[in-house]
C-alpha cells in the first residue's frame, strides 16, 4: 500500500476528454483530494501500479485499445480499490457489463460535481470504527448503523457504494418483505433505470458479494419476476436503551 500522511486522498482519473478531466481535477482538488489522469487504458493501468491511487474513476469510453470495460476488469484484479464509471453512455447493457467487472458504483454524465464528491467519499470511508452496537440494527452477522449509513462485520466497516447502501435501506425499511423491482430501481438508480430488471440483477449480485458471510444463506431472498427481500430478520435497537 502507497504510504498515508501527505495530502488528502488520492485519485486516478481516467478520461480523455481534456475540459472535463480539468474541471474534475479542480472540483475534487478544492475539496482535498489529490488528482493524477490517464487518457487512455494502457496508461492508466502504468498509473494504477505506480502511484497506488485510492480511488479510480474511469471513463467507459476510451481511445483505441483496452475498453472501458476491460479496463475496470484490470484495474480491479490489479488493486482493490474503489472503481467508479463516469460516462455518458447511460444504456443498461453497459452499466451491467462494468458492474459485473467489478466497477464499484456508476455515475452519468453529466453529473453534479457535489455528487462526484460524495460517492468518492462514501466509498473510501470504510476503515472507519463502528458506533455503539446498542444504536445499530442487527442483520445476520452485520450491524446496521443507519444513522451513518454504514455497514459492519466483526467491528471492520464493509466498502459499499451509494447505489449498494440504498439497495439494502430499501430493503431493510421492508423487514423481510418483497420489494418489487421497480421500487429497488427508482430507489436505487433513477426512474430512467425503473424497468432495467437486468441492471438490478446485477447490482444485486454485486451487493450480496458484499454483505453474505461465510456462514449461511445469502441475505437476499429472489422472488423471480417480482422483487427481492431480506433473508434474515431485521432486529431493530430497543428504544428503551435496556439500563
């Protein structure tokens, strides 16, 4: 791992447009982190092994050579670090493709540069320390913190993106009850996406990779051509605080 303690996060930017990899460079600068680019796929991998970058953002839409795509599939068997595509190109078929590489979360262009931040920051927060177990809910093996929509196993905090975090709250506000794929969709990526059951199989997957333990079922019950709902029951903190 690249040695903490000189500046703030820092990020690979993968894009060859020259005025948004500008205007990204100084909106996340501004706010504290790093930035290093890459213009195209070969390099960004050269990037990736030399500079151990924190976080990556990768356009999916790239020069000649390794796709997008491939280029999250590499860079995500090259380090584990947090993946976000930032593309223009909205269409379910890709977004499914980059998930099932790897990508940690998705962002469409054009995108609020307060948003960019956020899901950089959601996603790089996961070395933090768990709350009080007492103010968290308990899912199987996991602790639950909604307040800082967080997610805990054995006091170590679990890397979810936005997308993966309201995919489970939605779930979780149903206590074990069917969530259609429309409401998980709208809830989760937008009413553009709301029919995109494909889109939603995916990220499902990519979720369960995520919460499931060892020991056990997954945490996510399918019901086929319908919805999705917890396999485990949600106990809820007592309000009464039990002293």
């Amino acid at each position: 791992m690249r040695p903490a303690g000189e500046g703030g996060p820092l990020i690979l930017v993968v894009e060859d447009d020259k005025a948004l990899t500008r205007m990204i460079r100084l909106t996340l600068s501004t706010v504290g982190f790093r930035i290093i680019t890459a213009a195209e796929g070969a390099s960004a991998l050269r990037a990736a092994t030399a500079q151990q970058p924190d976080a990556i953002l990768v356009d999916v839409r790239l020069p000649p050579g390794i796709s997008g795509p491939e280029l999250v599939g590499a860079l995500k068997l090259q380090a584990d670090v947090p993946v976000i595509v930032v593309s223009g190109d909205s269409r379910a078929e890709t977004r499914i493709e980059c998930t099932r590489r790897g990508a940690d979360d998705f962002i469409e262009k054009p995108f609020n540069p307060d948003e960019l931040e956020r899901r950089l920051r959601f996603l790089l927060r996961h070395d933090e320390s768990p709350s009080d177990p007492g103010d968290a809910m308990r899912l199987g093996d996991l602790s639950v913190d909604m307040e800082r929509q967080a997610v805990f196993r054995d006091h170590a905090m679990l890397r979810l993106s936005v997308t993966d975090w309201t995919l489970l709250q939605t779930l979780t506000a149903h206590d074990g009850a069917a969530v259609l794929h429309r409401e998980l969709l709208v809830q989760a990526l937008g009413r553009r996406h709301a029919l995109d059951t494909e889109l939603l199989q995916a990220c499902i997957e990519r979720l369960r990779i995520r919460i499931d333990g060892a020991i056990g079922g997954s945490k996510i019950i399918d019901f086929h051509g319908v919805g999705y709902a917890l396999g485990y029951p949600v106990v809820r903190p007592s309000r009464g605080g039990g002293k």
